[in-house]
C-alpha cells in the first residue's frame, strides 16, 4: 500500500475507485504482498524445505485459499467445515493437517475417509476415538500427538497456547504413555509431534525454548518421529516500527536442531502469510464532537473487524487521501455498535477528517473477515482480490434480504 500523489493505493489501484465501484465497508486483499510473504517464507527455510501448511482459521476465503494453494502449500484445518473448504480450494489431502483439542467422530471419520496427511491428537480420549474409528473402518491412520511444552510465547495471554495451564496439547507423562500406546497399535501409526504455542510471537526465544524442549521429549520417548510439526505464531509488524518475528534467526535454530532428529518439518502459519495483505476499507458515517475527542463514527463495527474488541489489539488506520494539515485533537475510531469495545483506534494528531471521508484499517488479512459475524444484523463485508491491478471480487457482501 502506498500514496500516489497524496491517494492511498494497493497496487496502482486507489481506494476511492474500489470504494466507489463496490461501496464500503471493503475487504481488501493484495495478491502481490500474498505472493512476497509466501515467497520470503519459503526462502527463510529453504535449507529444509519443509511442508507449509497455510491455517484456513485466519483466512477462510475459498478464492484466497486457491491462490495460496497455487503456491504449493498445503493446509492446517481446526474443523469439518474447513478441510472441506481446503479440499474445495484445491488442496490435495496428502498437504492437510488437522488440530483442534475437540474432533468429534463425524470429523475423524471424515478426515480419515479422505486420507489427510495428519490427524493431530490433543488428548489420549482422542486417540482412543481415532482408532476406535479407524478400527470399525479396517484403516491404518497416521497421526501426531500435540505435545504441550509448557513454554511461555510472550504474547497476548488470549493466544497464548504453549503453557501447561492452557487446554492444548498433552503434558510429558501422558505423551510418553501415549507414544508406547500407539506404537502397538494395529490401526494407528505414529508419525508425528506437533506443537504449537501461540500467536504473534515477536521474539525467537519462545521458539528455542519450544525446540529445547521437543528435544528433550524426542529423547525421552526414543522414537524417531517421520514429522515434526512445529505450528504458526510467526508475528508480523502491525506498528510498522520493523518489529517482526526474524524468520531467518528461526530458521538456523531449527537446522541445529535437526542435526539430531532425522525429521521434516511441517509449518503451520496463518497471519504470517495472509496479516498484512488485507485492507478493511470504511467511510465515516458521521463526527461527533466529544468533550477532550472527537469521535470518528465508521461504518464498519466490531463485527466486521473483532481483533480489537476481543484482544485490545490495535490496527493502524490510514486516509485514502493525505491532505497533510493535521489537526491537534485526538480522534477515536468506533464502530456504530451498542458496545463500548466497539472501537478500533485512538490517534492524536490524525490529518482533519470530514463526514463521508475514506479512511482504512490495515493488517487484516488474518483474524478479520474469519472472525466476522452478523451481530447486529450487520450483513458481512465484500471481499476483493487485487492482482497485478486488477479487481476481482471473492466474495459478494452479504445481502441483507438473505440474513433478515
Ligand atoms: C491458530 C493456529 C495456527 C496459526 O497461527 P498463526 O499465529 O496465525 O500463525 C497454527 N496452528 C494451530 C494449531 C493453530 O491453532
């Protein structure tokens, strides 16, 4: 995204014209920043090539998951609904990993029909339904463990999923009674150990502490896992200040690691792929002059855009045109909502706004449009693909006539 002469542009294609053509709010997404991510991903990890599955959860447009698996990459499903989704888009089921601490038999059965690379168990009761399943079918099912390292991510405590407290994964002692159980299984074999401890990490600490700890399990459990699937949580820069998880650092620490581990590695990422390629575009209802602020009132609300409400993060906001005269009062951002957490972002010294004025939120390509309901009767946004300056439509806004 960048001005040209003073009008915000995603690829030579500017804000107005997209507001204009398709009305607003606007899911914005940029095939070009999708493709460097992708590109600068694989690159960081070349030395071990290993198999990127792209998390359908932070982005589940079944048009977006096309374009990603173009690129090869494969998926890491939470659901029924979306493994069917990666399938539809494309996907071949031998790049599919499933996660989440609740299957239930439908998806097992599902998943297991269709022969997805991995099911990954979070719990022995799971296992159990896995083989159980896979017994009644005459089927041999490869499976992970999700290990839990009990490792502090240093992230917000809502994404945090690594520390024993957390519901995720299996604690060393039932892993190791898990790991003999499922060696003498007839209809399940062990392929893999999972992790994954949480999301927007910055730092690479919590990753070396991740892996140190993998070793110590791998050894205690004297098994030589075909994979290792070491999750997502990769952070991105959402202050543009540079402050971003350092691939390349993560990277040599996984090829010491694998020095001792004959394994391939699996990814799981979401945001790091998708984040920062998507734009919400919104206008401003109305302005309301506060008593210390003035209040930005968007059309768009927290149910087309929930980060903010749900974890206080905070998307920066940008004017479709710069005007540069700014002014000395400071602006809340908030949605038209009856919730005092409908609000996005509150800047002092923003450029002077005017009713019906263009404005975007940026970075939401991952957790946005997925998180989005129709509280309020608020029908869900349009979602538009820009590739190599063009506009394509993924997905049509929602007509109120079918949500009424
Ligand atoms: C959410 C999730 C991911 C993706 O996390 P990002 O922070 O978006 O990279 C990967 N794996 C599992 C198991 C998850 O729950």
């Amino acid at each position: 995204m960048k001005y040209i002469k003073k009008k915000l542009t995603i690829d030579r294609v500017t804000i107005q014209n997209i507001a204009k053509k398709f009305d607003t709010p606007a899911y914005c997404y940029s095939y070009n920043q999708l493709k460097k991510n992708i590109d600068n991903f694989k690159k960081s990890f070349k030395s071990f090539s290993p198999l990127i599955c792209f998390a359908i959860k932070s982005n589940t447009n079944v048009n977006l998951i096309k374009e990603i698996s173009k690129f090869g990459l494969g998926a890491d499903v939470v659901s029924l609904g979306e493994l069917m989704k990666a399938l539809k888009a494309g996907i071949k089921p031998n790049k599919i990993v499933f996660s989440g601490v609740g299957k239930t038999s439908e998806e097992i059965s599902f998943a297991i029909n269709k022969k997805i690379l991995l099911i990954n168990a979070e719990s022995k009761s799971e296992i159990l339904e896995i083989e159980r399943i896979a017994k009644k079918n005459k089927k041999s099912v490869d499976v992970g463990i999700r290990f839990n390292p009990n490792v502090d991510a240093k992230t917000l405590s809502q994404i945090s999923t690594g520390k024993k407290e957390n519901k995720f994964g299996i604690g060393e002692k039932d892993f190791l009674e898990l790991t003999k159980y499922i060696k003498k299984s007839k209809n399940l074999n062990l392929k893999c150990l999972s992790v994954h401890i949480g999301s927007q990490i910055l730092d690479v600490k919590p990753y070396e502490n991740m892996l140190q700890a993998l070793n110590k399990i791998i050894k205690k459990a004297n098994y030589s896992f075909e994979y290792i699937d070491l999750g997502g949580g990769m952070g991105i820069d959402y202050k543009n200040d540079k402050k971003m998880l350092n691939l390349k650092n993560y990277s040599k620490n996984i090829k010491r690691f694998l020095k001792n581990h004959n394994s391939k590695i699996i990814f799981e990422p979401g945001r790091s792929i998708v984040g920062n390629i998507g734009t919400l575009i919104s206008r401003v209802t109305y302005i309301k002059e506060g008593h210390n602020k003035n209040f930005i009132i968007l059309d768009v609300a927290m149910n087309d855009l929930m980060r903010p409400a749900l974890y206080n993060s905070k998307h920066r906001i940008m004017p479709a045109t710069k005007i540069g005269k700014k002014v000395k009062k400071t602006y809340e951002f908030v949605g038209p909502i009856c919730e005092s957490t409908d609000k996005f972002l509150t800047i002092n010294n923003f450029q002077k706004l005017f009713e019906k004025d263009l404005i975007v939120i940026c970075d939401v390509g991952a957790y946005g449009m997925s998180l989005s309901s129709n509280y309020n009767v608020r029908p869900k946004p349009i979602e538009i693909l820009i590739k190599n300056s063009k506009i394509k439509v993924i997905n049509k806004r929602q007509k109120l006539t079918d949500i009424v």
